[in-house]
C-alpha cells in the first residue's frame, strides 16, 4: 500500500518538477486561466495593444466566448475590428513581410508562445523593456537582448532606464528603474496585473481546453482515491478468508 501511494506521489510530483525547471531569473506569471475576469482584461488589452503586429491564427474568435464567460456579441462589440466571419482565427493587421522590413524581425505568431516559450518568460519579457541609452537602438529588452519589438505598453508603464553593472566586454544590465517623471498611467503594481492579464490571456490561447482539463483532472484523482480506498477494503476482505 506504501509503495503504491509513493508511485502515485511520485508521478503526480514529478510532472510539476520537470515543468517548473529552467529559466534562472524569471518573474513568476502566476496564471490562472479560469479567471474569466483576468482572461477579458487580458483580450481587450490584448486586442487593442498588440494585434496591429501579432497574428493568433490558431485561435478562432468563437472560442471566446466560453473562456471568457461573454457573449459573442460582447466580443464582437469590444475585440473585432473590421469584418469577420463566424469561425475566423484571430488576425494581425500587419502582413509579415512588412513587420520584418519595419522591425528587422517578422513579429510572430503568439497563438502558441506562452506554451513554447513559457508563461513566466512571456510574462517577465513583457516587463523588460528599457529605453537603451544607445538612441540608435531606441527600446531595448533586458530578457531578450536587442529584440526588435518596441515597448508597446510605454505609455502604461512608464520609461525604465537600465542600471547597469560590470564593465567593459562583461557590462550588463542589472535592473530597471522608472525615473521621477516617466512613470505612466499606471502604478507599479497594476502593470505587474495588466501584464499577467495579458500573459494569461495568451495561456489560455496557447492551450484552449486547460480551465477545463484542470477541472476535470480534479474529478479523476478524486476518483482514483476514492477507488484506491475501495480497492484496499475489498484486499483485506477477501485476506480475511485467506488467512
Ligand atoms: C509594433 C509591432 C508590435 C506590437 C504592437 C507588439 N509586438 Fe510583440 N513583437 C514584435 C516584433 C517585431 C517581435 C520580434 C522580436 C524579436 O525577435 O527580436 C515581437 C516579439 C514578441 C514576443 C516574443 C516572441 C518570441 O517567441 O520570441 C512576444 C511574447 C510578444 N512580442 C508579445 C507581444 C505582446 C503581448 C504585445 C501586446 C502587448 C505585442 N507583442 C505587441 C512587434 C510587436
């Protein structure tokens, strides 16, 4: 009986070891994808900041509703700009080809990132930006170095400014500071929830079906349990005979 329940300890264990692993110095995104509150704060700032450059083209407008606990119209009203159609996929205004000759890089598709790349990178890469004293670099990310992405929340967030440490070939930038005067509209603390609205957004994006896969994973260790328990009883009556 120890064993078995150690093996089921183990694999449940084991899963979340491995998925947490990796990724020194990130900023912990704390999702939470059955928060419907969270999810549409996310989608609108989602929409309005970010689907001018990047595509979500594996994600259709009509698995909103659901996720998001509203109503296809509402979604229609507040998040599609332009015709659609019923089962399009969420589409960027910007055709690749120009991203690439505007940005140096084709912004990508983010339908999947926050499985690809993590929820807690997407989530500290969305509060790395800096102004690079260097003005030909102009926005600059401390997690991806000279990404070509500018700093599309500035206005939000404010202007950070790199404090830098080392010298010479190994200088680098040890944190970032918003200045008296270049704070945005929001406080440090509301961009830390607008920025994980979007990163949880984005999760539900990455994979759909999780609030519900989560809730039913509940269901199935319960079950599990409860036959585990069952099966122990059922062993010690039939070795009652035994013996
Ligand atoms: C002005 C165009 C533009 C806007 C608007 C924009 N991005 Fe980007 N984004 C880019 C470009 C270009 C890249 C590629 C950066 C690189 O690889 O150097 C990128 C890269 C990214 C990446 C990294 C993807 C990867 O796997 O490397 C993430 C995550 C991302 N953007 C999220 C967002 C989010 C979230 C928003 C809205 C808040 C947003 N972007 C708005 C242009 C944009």
């Amino acid at each position: 009986m120890k064993t078995i329940a150690f093996a089921i300890m183990l694999a449940l264990f084991s899963g979340t070891a491995v998925a947490a692993g990796g990724g020194g110095d990130l900023m912990d995104a704390k999702v939470d994808v059955s928060n419907e509150a969270s999810l549409q704060r996310g989608a609108k700032l989602f929409a309005n900041n970010c689907m001018g450059c990047h595509s979500a083209k594996f994600v259709r407008w009509n698995a909103l509703p659901e996720a998001l606990g509203v109503s296809m119209e509402t979604i229609e009203e507040n998040l599609i700009y332009g015709s659609y159609e019923a089962g399009d996929t969420i589409n960027a205004a910007m055709r690749p080809a120009d991203g690439s000759e505007w940005f140096g890089a084709a912004p990508p598709d983010l339908s999947l990132t926050a499985r690809a790349r993590g929820e807690d990178w997407v989530y500290t890469y969305l509060n790395s930006f800096y102004r690079d004293p260097d003005a030909s670099i102009g926005w600059n990310n401390k997690l991806l170095k000279n990404s070509s992405m500018p700093h599309v929340l500035w206005r939000l967030q404010g202007v950070p400014e790199p404090v830098y440490e080392g010298s010479g070939d190994s200088i680098q930038v040890a944190s970032l500071e918003i200045p008296e005067g270049q704070g945005g509209t929001l406080t440090e603390a509301e961009y830390h929830q607008a920025t994980r609205d979007i990163t949880n957004f984005m999760a539900f994006m990455a994979e759909p079906v999780r609030a519900k896969r989560q809730e039913i994973g509940v269901w199935v260790i319960g079950f599990l349990v409860v036959f585990t328990i069952l099966a122990y009883f059922l062993k010690r009556e039939y070795w009652r005979d035994v013996h």
